[in-house]
C-alpha cells in the first residue's frame, strides 16, 4: 500500500520526506489556505520534495471551468494529479482530463455508487472519506472493503482506491488487510504509526547492555578506508 502525506505543511513534508516512506501528498483548498501562501506555489514546492504524485485541487464547481483550471494546475510540475469533487460536474471534468492524459484524483467519495461513476469516468483515484462517515456513526472500513470488492471484480477499472480522512493508525491497518492502494494521512498519523512501547523499552535494554561493554563501533575508520 501506498503512503501519501495529507497536508500543505512544507516543513512537515521536508521532514517526512527523506524517510522513503511517502509516495505522495494530498491537498485540498483548506490545507493550502491555512499556509498563508501562494496556492500555486505551495503546490509547485510539494512537487519539488515528493517525486509521487501530489493532488491539487481545482476550486471551481462548473465542468467547463473546473476543466480549464485543470489544465492550469496540471502545467505546475509533471507530477501534479488534479483533484476535483465527486459531482456531476466534477466527473464529467474527470472524463475530460483523463481523455487527455491528466491523472484525476476524484474527492468527496462517500458511496460505492459513487465509486463507479468515478471510476467509470475515468479518475486515476477515488477518494472514500472514513473518518466523516464514522463521525455521523457509518463505519468508513465497510465502504473501503466494497469499493475493493467492486474494483477488483472489474478489471476494466483502473482506478486506484485512496483511503482519505483518516483519523488514526488503525485507519490505516484496517486499509492495508483490505487492499486499498493508498491511505493518505496527516503527518501524525504517520509518525504514530512508528511507535510502541515495547520498542522503546526493547531499545532502551539494548543501549543499556551496550554502554557496559565500553565499546564502540569505529565507524570513522571504516569509512575512510573504503
């Protein structure tokens, strides 16, 4: 499963980056405003760190223009998906950009209805939000699973299911058991995702244990003799 970074933070992103771990970024209109800057140049900095792809999205609501602002956005970097909502409008935008080669990344996807209509439109992703279905008392996980279920009976389907809102790490395990392409989430989901206790009392041991024996790697000698 893929990892996207869900945020228009640079300085999260910066910091994330050089794990290896994230394979792209998500962002929406909220996440770019709350950055003070420029939208295209936040989008434009996101392409320059992450070499996945990094969703914009378009602000418009009408198809003909959600279609040029697409082709705006998609001119910013090579790796930019463009991002719009799962309406009427906004797939008939998908099918136009798609046609033309453009990777489509629809949002707002709360249905499985909906999920076929993205994907026979063509989108590159589709966007279920879990954590907004659990929090009016739906379970998210059920929608991913049937989206899965519905792709993979279809290979015609190309569409890649992008796990979105989530909330936390076990968004993310249940994901990955189902099968879903790509989970996007906040930085600290990410960073939660590496802990445990146990693997700090573990580490703690072993440098406990290590220190005793006076010893140290000679990591400087080795290095310089190569």
């Amino acid at each position: 499963m893929k990892f996207f970074i869900d945020t228009a933070d640079i300085e999260e992103i910066r910091a994330l980056a050089p794990t290896g771990l994230i394979d792209g970024a998500t962002t929406n209109p909220s996440l770019v405003a709350k950055t003070g800057q420029r939208f295209e140049d936040v989008i434009a900095e996101i392409c320059s760190i992450i070499p996945g792809p990094v969703s914009a999205e378009v602000t418009a609501l009408d198809a003909p223009t959600m279609v040029r602002e697409g082709k705006y956005l998609a001119k910013i970097a090579d790796n930019v998906t463009v991002k719009v909502p799962l309406t009427p409008d906004g797939l008939m935008a998908c099918k136009a950009l798609s046609g033309d080669g453009i990777p489509v990344n629809v949002t707002l996807c709360f249905s499985s209805g909906q999920a076929i209509l993205a994907a026979k439109a063509g989108a590159t992703f589709v966007s279920p939000f879990v954590g907004r279905l659990d929090d009016i008392g739906e379970d998210g996980m059920n929608l991913i699973a049937e989206i899965c279920e519905i792709y993979e009976a279809h290979p015609a389907f190309h569409t890649e299911v992008l796990v979105a809102s989530v909330r936390g790490v076990g968004h993310v395990i249940e994901a990955a058991k189902i099968g879903a392409h790509v989970a996007t989430m906040p930085p600290a989901v990410i960073r939660a995702l590496y802990n445990h206790p146990l693997t700090d009392k573990g580490l703690a041991a072993f440098m406990a244990d290590w220190e005793k024996t006076g010893q140290k790697l000679n990591v400087d000698k080795s290095v310089a003799a190569e």
